[in-house]
C-alpha cells in the first residue's frame, strides 16, 4: 500500500516508511516507559482515552464545522467530510472550542494526566494554550522539532498528539522520523532555534525524502483508533502525511510536564501570549538558516 507525504509517494513497509512500534505492555511501568521514549524518542500508546469522552469532543467540534457551513451534509456528520470550498483550520488557543469542556475533559482527563504523572513520577501539569488542528484535503505538517516553538521552560516537555476520532492513511496521521531525537548537528544547530527570537519559519524540511538521504533513519506511522495517543520529547523529528480523503482530519496537540519544572511563560494562563514575533515582519527562511548551520 502506498502513502503519501509532503508530495512524495512511500511504500508502506519499505525502508523508507515503516511503522510506529506500541509501548503499552509498558504503562504501568514508568522506568520501563522512559527506557522506550530515551530508545524510540515516542511511546504510542493504544485505548489510553476513553471513547466516550473522544467522542464528545469531536462532536462539540463538529457541530461547530457546521454551523460555519464548512461539511457537506449530505453525508453523516461525524465523518467530516469537507463541504466544497472549505479549507482546513488551525484553532490553537481559539477559547470557543479549547476551552469547551467537552474538549478539556479530553486532553485534561485523569487518563492522560494520571499518564504523565506516573511517567514522570511527579505532579504534572499541562499548557493552558491547546493547539487544534482541523486538517483539510491536500494539507499536512512538514517535519519540525516542537523545541523551536516551546522551548524556554523545561525540556522534559512532551507533546501528546491525540486523534479526535479514528484517523486512517488517507487522513495524514502523524509519522516520526526514527533516531531523529539522537541526531547531534540538527539539536546543536536547529534545535537551539526559538521562533519567536530568531524570526525563522519554523519547519525544518517539507522533503521527507531528503531527510532520510542526509540523516539516516525512517519515517514510521501507523492507523489511530479514537483513544490512542502518540506522545513524543521536543527533539523527535515529526511530520505528518498528506490527508488524501475527502474528510478533514481533528487532531489536537497538548503539553505535559512536571509542575516544578520551568514553564514557557508564553503558553500559560488565562490569555497565554502565545507566539508574539514569529513571522510577523522580516523573517529568515530555513533554506537560509540551514545554509548557515551547514545543515
Ligand atoms: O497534527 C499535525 O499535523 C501536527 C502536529 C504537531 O506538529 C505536533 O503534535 O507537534
């Protein structure tokens, strides 16, 4: 079967695209947990959310995407699918539905707060900006560390990517680039980078293929059922594949950390400040940063 991602056609199963391994035989086992994350740089772990709660979610979102005309109903409107015209949107932050608490119940419940708190073996907390994407056909996220957008509290910091209903190929699932969190020269270069600081656009590269000839590795993804989630350090190397269907693709992404640890003062609040340079005004393009790395 093939995938596509950026605009590059991949064999699933080949050298170039494999799969994402499951850690759950390791839940309960939090030493063993982080084994896997300092070894894979993820943990995709299966059914940790409740359906129900998933569910809530996602129906609180659509009944939104319809009420701005933006399915196409002659179909069921659960599946999402994009009206004619519609275009995919980026809601991080927007308070109508991050702070909804059908959503909240969700990237805030004590299944995955009780997660992170036995992973890290201490209270945690997580951002109070959520970061939801509803991704339309032909749209998809070319590959990055998340260091460059939230790096200036601590870096024990994890994203988790949580599928608001169950995501297929053909929807643009989230794929990582393995050994990428061990890749020296792209830490000590693009991973010192903060976007709001420097005024880079903050995506690495949107050529998945170059990034394997120049540092090794293979893409990995896999299907998601509603309840996965897929949980990843700041220097995991992650893109997502091109959504191919007709649907839009709900996917939020959240941040967990210990409650002692430093917080990225922009991500916090009731009113975070969120990125306040970042491309506002002249802007570096990576292509030139990355001739300046030598990358
Ligand atoms: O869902 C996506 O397409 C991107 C998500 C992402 O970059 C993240 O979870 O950090």
């Amino acid at each position: 079967m093939k995938v596509v991602m950026a605009r590059q056609e991949f064999e699933l199963g080949s050298q170039q695209m494999g799969f994402l391994r499951d850690s759950n035989s390791l839940i309960n086992n939090p030493d063993a947990l982080q084994a896997r994350m300092e070894e894979d740089g993820y943990l995709l772990l299966r059914g940790v959310q409740l359906n129900e709660k998933v569910l809530a979610a996602r129906e609180m979102i659509i009944r939104n995407m319809a009420e701005i005309d933006q399915l196409d109903t002659r179909f069921p409107l659960m599946d999402a699918v994009v009206k004619e015209g519609a275009r995919g949107a980026f809601h991080g932050g927007s308070k109508a539905l991050t702070r909804d608490p059908a959503f909240l119940n969700l990237v805030e419940s004590p299944e995955i707060m009780g997660f992170f708190a036995n992973f890290l073996k201490a209270e945690v907390l997580t951002f109070d900006y959520k970061w939801l994407r509803l991704v339309g056909p032909g749209d998809f996220t070319g590959a990055h560390y998340d260091i460059v957008y939230m790096g200036r509290g601590t870096p024990n910091l994890y994203t988790c990517w949580t599928p608001l209903g169950d995501v297929s190929y053909d929807l643009g699932p989230l794929a990582i680039l393995s050994g990428s969190h061990r890749i020296d020269r792209l830490k000590q270069t693009y991973g010192t980078m903060d976007v709001d600081r420097d005024h880079v656009t903050g995506a690495f590269s949107d050529d998945p293929n170059e990034m394997i000839e120049r540092f090794g590795g293979q893409w990995q993804t896999g299907e998601f059922q509603m309840g996965d989630v897929l949980i990843f350090g700041m220097f995991t190397m992650h893109a997502s594949l091109t959504n191919t269907s007709n649907r839009f693709r709900l996917t939020s992404d959240t941040r967990y950390q210990r409650a002692s640890e430093p917080v990225d003062e922009r991500w916090i609040g009731e009113n975070p400040m969120a990125h306040y340079a970042w491309t506002k005004g002249e802007t570096v393009t990576m292509e030139t940063a990355r001739k300046q790395w030598n990358i």
